[in-house]
C-alpha cells in the first residue's frame, strides 16, 4: 500500500492497514499489482481536528493516482467536474 508525504500516525497505522488489505481482497480477490482492477484510498482524521488538522490516507494506488483520484472528487464534490457532455455530476 501507498503512503504519501509523512508516515501514517503511530495509533492508526494498524488499524488503517487491516481495512487497506480488506478492502484489496474484495475490490481485487487475490490479483496483485498491475493485476488488479479497482483503486481504492481510504482517508482518516480525528473528529474535532479535520479542517486544521492530520489527515491519514493508505491507498492500493500509485502515489500520482491516488492524488488524481482525490482531485476529481474534490471537483465532483464542489460542482466543478465536467464529464464532457456538459452536464455536472
């Protein structure tokens, strides 16, 4: 799994890689590598301290795809992503 510009916080680091491997099982059965089919980024923050605060994220992806990812559904999520035929979703 991937990990981005620092490390996981100590205290999730177990918990973060066992949903990680989980969910690779089911979105990819026992493919690995360039085998796989479905990326996946799973993200974690403390409530009270997410605007401000750590974010943690673990990813089955490329570092550079998983920021992609994490791009467009900002954009989605903000109403900014086109899909092309005009329409946003």
């Amino acid at each position: 799994m991937a990990e981005g510009a620092g490390p996981i916080e100590e205290d999730q680091r177990q918990n973060m890689a066992i949903v990680a491997d989980a969910l690779d099982t089911v979105f990819n059965g026992t493919a690995r590598g360039k085998d796989r089919k479905i990326a996946f980024v799973v993200l974690s923050a403390r409530f009270g301290d997410i605007e401000g605060g750590r974010v943690n994220y673990i990813s089955n992806a490329e570092r550079a795809d998983t920021i992609s990812m994490m791009k467009e559904l900002v954009a989605r999520m903000e109403g900014r992503y086109s899909d092309g035929t005009g329409s946003q979703q």
